[in-house]
C-alpha cells in the first residue's frame, strides 16, 4: 500500500485537513478531500451527511462530484485525491468507478478502512483499473481532529499514552482557568526521538495558512509565554506552532537532570517540524528557544521564510559566555528550587498575581522541575562541549547561507542576554536590521509581545 512520498503530498493533505476543520465546525464527522490534476487543485469535499440528509455525502464523494463536474467527464484520468481519512467501501468503489491514478489518505480507519485496514479493495487485481494508495501521510494530524470529534461526543476526556516509569506528567487541574490561555492542548508521542514522552504543542490557525509563526520557548518558560503575541497572528489568518519543551510546561518531565542532551532536544524538533510538514515558517525564539531553534533551519532551509529573534545567543564554545549567563547558572544552582513566577513577576511588574501563578502550574514540586535543573549547566561553554559543533555550524549559516528575513527584538534591561549579547548575534546574522529596543523589557520580552507581535506582522506578510 505505501509508497514513495511526493514533496507535494503534505501540501495537498493540509488542504484536505482545512476541509476536515469546516466539517468539524458544521457539526459533521471531521474528515475532508481534494481531488488534483497535474498539480493543481480541482475540486475539494468535505463530509456533509447530516446537512444534506444523504448518506453517500462522504468528504470523498462531494470532491469526486465536483471534479467531475469541473471535468465535465465523470472519468478522472489523470487525477489523484488527498484524504484525511483512509477510505470505507463505498468511497474506495467510486474512486476506481472514477479510474483516478492515485489515492492518498492520512489516518487509518481500523473499523471501516477500504485501503487496507479491513480489506483493500485497490489490490484487488481482477478490477479492470488499478489506483495507486498512499497512506498514513500526515497521520497524527488528520487523525486529532477525528479523535477530539469522538471523544467530545462521548463526554470524556482525551485518552493519554502511558507514562514512562522515568517521567512525571502534570496534573492536568493545574492548569485549569489560566488567564489569557485558552487554546486547546495537542499531544504528540510518537516522534522517534521522544521514544515516549509525551509533547503538548498550541497548533491554532488555519493550517494551510500562508505563514506559520513557529514560536520557542526558554527556561524556565513554556508556551504560556506566547499568548499575548499568538491571537495577533491568529486573527489576521496566520497559524501559530508553540510547543513545550520536554521537561516544561504540559509535556512530560524526565525525573533525572542528566536525561537532558542538547541533541536530544533539538532532534524531536527537527521531527516535530518534519511531521507537521510546516512551510513558510517564521521561526520565533527566545532564551533556550535560541539555542536550540537558531540550529534547526540549516537542516531544511526551504521551510523557513523568517526569523524573529528575542535576547537569546548561539552558544559556539570559542567566546566566552556572559557575565549576566554566568551569574543566572549560578544563582540556578544555589537555589534549584527558585520560584518561577516570583521571577518573571521580579522583571514584569505588569504581572497580575495570577499570571504569575500560571508559570508555577507546571512545576508543583522538585521532581517536576528537572528540567529547571539541567538546562544552565547544559549551554555549551568550551568547543567541545556538547551542542558546540551544531552551533558554530549554524553560525556559519546564519552568516552565510540565510535568504530569510530577520526581525529582532531587544529586551533592554535583561542581565543574561541583553543588548552586548544580542548585538554581538545581529554581528551574526546576514542581512539582520537594526534591532527594535524595548527599552521596559527585561530577559523574557514576550510580556511586552503585542508590539512586537504587530511589527512582525506587518514585516513578515507585507507583500
């Protein structure tokens, strides 16, 4: 059934899944389709059986229907269709009826799938026309928004993979009625890297949206950080993709400060931007968000249009660390157990208390805060520390090789990465502008985001 995957397969499955996103909102079984030919979208479908009372109305049926009324031949040679949904029975029969060349779906249906999970009516050799079948393309996605479907009709809450014996997961309560923090969690577990560990990431906007706003977090931070800058990408159409860093935020949390590797982080982002197969990505970070972010582009360069870079460093081991770095290391480990949000309450006096409390809700206890623990020492110092080699070699590129456009952001009065540090990284960045100076904000310039997060908008989608 599988085969080899066409670049173009994610791009066309994102237009499916955008499909599933009008089904869900009309109160219909999220799975959604567009019908191709010769690279170019002809038709798209999404499941309407409640509203048009007919039960053949699946996501598949409407796009083959509108195809071949745009074809004006109910013949599709030449034709491929995307799914977000492996197909049942009746839809498999109307795609060979339809003689298509070739079918992709994303999630498999193990109670009605028609491409190999119950039968596979593609292999049946007798059938005077053969489709080619893609599947499992962009299967975590397009099987979340089935899964929440159900799961909501049922009335319960999200099912959890198993926790790891090694790790602890926060109880979910403790972060019930944040303020300004209302989005809807996603998980992924299955990332080769995480082997796992469970990742909590805010996918919102449209995901077939022009630009994606993929925004990193520091320590001790998660992406509770990002809400006063993400609804002002979200509402003027953009997507936004802010993940937790393993060890922080709703992601699961290693109890051992020695689980933690520069390489460990950086490769389940690298696969995390691969599954959700994010393109035109302005890459947005900020502290560890620096770290381990300003080395993923290198790697695919064609996915990134952007960079928004906020007081952060690329931690080569040929300078010297700053004096401010080395100054918060130590005080990390002379207090492990520091309060998180008395700290960013300390920098941001526009902090209500409450807010202050969300960047405690991950970390109830000592065992939560492992991560806390293992980043400070984890910055690469000497050239051959871990994590060095990766850095200088996106040094290089950023001097080099970027075709981006750069955006920073100076939070003037930080100690640890401020205005030296984020001078000397500009120094490092090719073609980077003249910063904007937030001359009120501290080490974690997302509290004084919405500024920024205009600037970027206008920067980043000015045509």
């Amino acid at each position: 059934m599988a085969g080899s995957l066409v670049p173009d397969d994610a791009y066309f499955m994102s237009l499916a899944l955008a499909q599933s996103e009008e089904a869900a909102r009309a109160g219909e079984v999220p799975v959604g389709a567009v019908v191709i030919k010769d690279g170019e979208v002809l038709a798209t479908g999404r499941n309407a059986p409640i509203a048009q009372n007919d039960p053949t109305a699946h996501a598949e049926i409407v796009a083959l229907r509108a195809a071949a009324a745009a074809l004006g031949n109910y013949r599709l040679d030449g034709c491929e269709l995307f799914v977000t949904l492996e197909p049942c029975a009746m839809c498999a029969g109307a795609m060979l009826h339809a003689r298509l060349k070739r079918v992709v779906f994303g999630a498999a249906d193990p109670k009605t799938g028609a491409a190999g999970s119950v039968l596979n009516l593609f292999e049946h050799k007798p059938l005077n026309h053969q489709t080619q079948v893609e599947g499992g393309v962009m299967a975590e996605q397009c099987a979340h928004p089935l899964q929440a479907f159900f799961k909501s009709r049922r009335g319960r809450v999200s099912d959890a993979p198993a926790l790891r014996e090694d790790a602890l997961r926060t109880p979910e309560g403790r972060f019930s009625n944040l303020p300004d923090y209302p989005w809807e969690p996603h998980y992924i577990h299955d990332l080769p890297a995480l082997n796992g560990l469970r990742l909590h990431y805010l996918d919102e906007g449209p995901v077939h949206a022009d630009v994606v706003f993929l925004c990193l977090h520091g320590n001790p931070g998660w992406s509770y950080l990002y809400r006063r800058m993400l609804p002002i990408w979200t509402a003027a159409g953009h997507r936004v993709v802010a993940p937790d860093l393993i060890g922080f935020g709703k992601s699961d949390k290693p109890k051992r400060a020695d689980f933690h590797t520069f390489a460990f982080h950086r490769q389940y982002l690298l696969e995390l931007v691969e599954r959700l197969a994010l393109r035109n990505v302005v890459l947005v970070v900020q502290d560890w968000g620096g770290l381990l972010g300003l080395t993923l582009p290198m790697t695919a360069p064609d996915r990134y249009q952007g960079l928004l870079v906020m007081n952060t460093m690329l931690a080569t081991g040929d300078t010297p660390l700053s004096t401010g770095f080395l100054a918060w290391r130590e005080m990390c480990a002379k207090k492990p157990d520091f309060d998180v949000g008395r700290l960013l309450g300390r920098g941001n006096t526009h902090l209500s208390a409450e807010e202050c409390e969300a960047y405690n809700a991950p970390f109830p206890d000592a065992g939560h805060r492992a991560a806390l623990r293992a980043f400070p020492p984890m910055v690469p110092e000497f050239e051959d520390s871990p994590g060095a080699a990766t850095s200088r070699q996106a040094r290089a590129f950023w001097q080099q090789e970027w075709q981006g456009h750069t955006l920073m952001a100076i939070g003037a009065q930080d100690p640890v990465l401020g205005g030296d540090v984020m001078r000397s990284l500009q120094a490092d960045i090719r073609n980077c502008p003249e910063p904007m100076l937030l001359p009120h904000a501290g080490h974690f310039v997302q509290e004084h985001g919405e500024g920024i997060a205009q600037a970027a908008l206008a920067y980043f989608t000015a045509g």
